[in-house]
C-alpha cells in the first residue's frame, strides 16, 4: 500500500491499520525539546499521520516530569507545543494490564516497564528507544513481533 493511503488516518467505524508504534520518554525529547537530527525521520513520520503513536496517560505524564526538571528544564522547553504535538499526533491508549510474571518480557529499569508492556499489549510494531535497558529486550521481543530499535535505526520498512 502506498504511503499516502497508510499516511490518512481511518474514517470513523474503520479499522486502523496503519503500523503502532511507542516512543519512549528520551525520543519524544530528543523531538520536541532538542530537534535531533537523528529522530527526524521518525517525526516525520508520526507528524504525516502514518503511523499510530501510543501514549499512555503515564508516558505523557513521565515527559511533562522531566521537562520539569534538570537539563531538559534547562532549555525552556516551549510546554505548549509539546502538549500540541501529542493532543495532534498521539492516540491515547489505557495503559497494558499488568501481566503474569511467567513469559513476560521484564525491563531492568521499572520506569521502562510501562513501554514494554503497552508496546506487546497494542500489537505495537517498534518500540522505539535510546534506552540500555528496553534495548537490551531487542533479541527477546523480536519473536513476539516487536523490534524495539534506537531513533536513528528506525525506518518504515523495518
């Protein structure tokens, strides 16, 4: 299917069959706060409505934590933007039940736990990260038909 057919978001009572995606906090940082060149593509992406970014009420809330505070905080983030970007171009999702601990694929870090877990819930097709410990899940996901790869190995043919 062409890009422009994939790129329109569903007519109401459609099913939507664009590719999910999940991005984590740093990512959508890396975006909207620091304009990395390496994300460009993917925001391209997210922005033309070709693919469904999940966002999870935490996920949002953990970006409007760390714009807050520390570096991110340190370059004025424009906070209504931000929220712009996600009101337009994220599908806000419920967050993943939790999950029996046997077969669960388990993040070192906690606070990554949430976008594993929304990620193989939603039948998400990346999961993308910069993230040392979601990447390290990479091999173990990748049968379950998630590829959880960095901004800069991200591509709609992937």
């Amino acid at each position: 299917m062409p890009l422009a057919d994939s790129a329109t978001p569903p007519l109401p009572n459609t099913p939507d069959i664009r590719p999910a995606i999940v991005v984590d906090t740093q990512v959508v940082m890396d975006w909207l706060v620091f304009n990395d060149r390496r994300v460009q593509p993917l925001a391209a992406a997210l922005m033309s409505g070709a693919l469904r970014w999940l966002v999870a009420a935490a996920m949002r809330e953990e970006v409007r934590h760390v714009l807050g505070r520390g570096i991110a905080a340190s370059y004025g983030p424009d906070l209504d933007y931000i929220e712009a970007q996600f009101d337009t171009h994220a599908l806000a999702v419920d967050a993943a039940p939790a999950q029996p601990p046997a077969g669960r694929l388990v993040c070192r870090d906690p606070d990554d736990q949430k976008f594993i877990d929304l990620a193989l819930a939603q039948g998400a097709r990346w999961l993308v990260s910069r993230d040392k410990a979601l990447l390290a899940l990479a091999k173990r996901a990748k049968p379950r038909g998630l590829l959880i790869v960095k901004p800069e190995a991200w591509s709609l043919e992937t």
